[in-house]
C-alpha cells in the first residue's frame, strides 16, 4: 500500500489536486482512499459529486465508542474513491490538529486503510502543529508533494512544511517533488524555479489556470471525471502513473526566511541548498528563468540544520 501526503498553503488548490489525482488514480483501476486533513472539511466534495459526508470528529461526538463502524465515516464517491473527512473543532474552541489525531486513531481502529491500495492524505499546510504532522510519520505517508503556486505566501508555506518535515524526520528522503499550481502572478515560473532548484526538488506536474476547473466545480464533479480528453486530466494521469510505477524521494532541505527571501523576491544570486542535486554546497548558482531544478540520486548528509533544531 503507499501512502502519499498532499501538503499545501490553505487557498493554495490541494484539495482540488488531491480530488483529480485521485480520480485519475481510481481511473488507473487503483483502490484510493481519500481522507481530508482540513478542518473546512471539503477535500472529498467533488469525489461525492457535492454531497457533504460525516466527519469523523461530528461522529464521535454523538456515538458510543462501542457502536463504532467503518460504515459511518467511510464513504464511496467517484469510482468507489474512499471518502473520509476529519473535520474540525468548533471555531474558537478545541485544536483541529489532534482531531486528526483522533481520526488517524480511529481509522486504525477500525482497519479501514486495509482495503486500498493507495492511501491519499489531503493535508492543510499554514498550521505546522504536531497533529497536522501525523499523517509524515513512517507509519502513514511515505512521500510528500507540496503544492504551491508562484505567490510568495504560498512558497513560504512550502518551506514552512519542509522545515516540519526536516525536523520531525530530516534524515529520510520522504519528498516527491512539487505540484506547481498556476496562479498566473507575476514572475511566477521564475520564481517556483528558483525555489523549487534552492531546495533540490524537482517541479512533478505544472498545473495551468483554466476555466476548465471551475466548469467541473459547478457540475460538481472533478476536472477528471468532467474532461477526460483534456490536457489537464492527462497532466493528473501521468503524475498518477508516476506514482503508481514509484516516484525519485528527497530529503527535506529547507532555506531560511532570508534564504526564502533573497531568492523569491528578487535577488539575482543566492547560495542554494545542493545536497538533494549532487553538487558541492559550496558552489553559487544564477538561475535562469525557467531553468528546471536538477536532481540526483545520492544525498549527502544533512548540513542546513543547527543542532538546537535537530535535538528540539
């Protein structure tokens, strides 16, 4: 079984991302579970074709813990996609990231990842929070993308997430690479180059702006289901091949907010992370616009963490 996580800034599209890879995973004749790490809860909408499903923290609330069933939060949408959604504390009261705590408990409980052949994590990515760190654990996902688009916001975030990642469990190559979600801001590819060469990974899908996303949204349906034929389902069928057939995974080499910022907002030279692209970190680099991020397999031990934030 693997076990992917989608991590991304809120706003960012993840749950739009996370909902069309998996259609194209189910497409594929995959079994795909599909749970919603967001408090919003809408990361299955489009799989259940608008209707809204139980989440697991409304459930428990109202049910004895010795009437529990896989039935009552487990949920069939597109394909027969597994549908479950976390849900969230009332505004202003609880903590949204141990109900993902519950939830993950609850789920191995009632064995219901069993059955899948693929798991797919949708994980809110502005909170760094220990529970919105659960679903990295060796226990449940085994890569990591991040989704981001061009705008500096949702890079910060990006990097926010390899930092978690880096320091719950900085020695394991865990990282996919990027979904490059197009926002059409200025200086966009520009910038997700740079950002994406800085911390070694490789750009796995370019996702274009396109009325096609919201024409499906109103049919409420995924982009997948509604336009088979088009070039954006084909961009979700080969990262779902990619996944299916095994995926390169890196380590988590995050830049510090002055990297972050010398980088993204302008500067023309910049010292980058290499481990993760097979150079000496000693070397500069200046990027050209649309220069791909280089990739290697071999990663040298990690050299961008103080010892205070590896032994936190």
């Amino acid at each position: 079984m693997k076990q992917i996580a989608i991590y991304g800034k809120g706003g960012i599209g993840k749950s739009t991302v996370s909902a069309n890879l998996s259609a194209s995973l189910a497409l594929s004749n995959r079994r795909v579970l599909q749970i919603g790490c967001d408090p919003k809860h809408d990361s299955t909408r489009l799989l259940m074709h608008g209707r809204k499903i139980t989440t697991v923290l409304d459930y428990i609330r109202i049910t004895n813990p010795l009437n529990y069933k896989a039935e009552d939060i487990l949920y069939k949408g597109f394909l027969d996609v597994g549908c479950v959604e976390a849900g969230g504390p009332t505004p202003g009261v609880g903590c949204a990231g141990r109900g993902i705590i519950t939830t993950f408990e609850l789920l191995d409980t009632l064995k219901i990842k069993n059955n899948y052949d693929i798991v797919l994590y949708d994980v809110l990515g502005d909170v760094v929070c220990g529970g919105f760190a659960v679903p990295i654990r060796n226990e449940y996902a085994d890569t990591v993308f991040l989704v981001t688009s061009g705008e500096f916001m949702s890079l910060y975030a990006a990097n926010n997430i390899l930092r978690g990642i880096a320091n719950y469990d900085g020695e394991k190559n865990k990282i996919a690479g990027i979904i490059y979600n197009k926002r059409n801001v200025e200086d966009e590819d520009s910038r997700v180059a740079r950002f994406a060469k800085a911390v070694g990974l490789p750009v796995c899908a370019r996702i274009p702006r396109s009325t096609e996303f919201s024409l499906a949204e109103k049919s409420e349906m995924t982009l997948t289901e509604k336009f088979k034929s088009s070039d954006i389902t084909k961009i979700f069928n080969e990262l779902a091949e990619n996944i299916i057939y095994g995926c390169n995974l890196y380590k988590a080499l995050p830049l510090t907010d002055d990297e972050l910022e010398r980088i993204i907002l302008g500067n023309k030279r910049a010292v980058f992370h290499t481990a993760n692209m097979g150079f000496t970190a000693s070397e500069n680099f200046v990027i050209s616009p649309y220069e791909e991020p280089v990739t290697a397999d071999t990663v040298p031990p990690d050299r961008y963490l103080s010892k205070s934030i590896v032994n936190d």
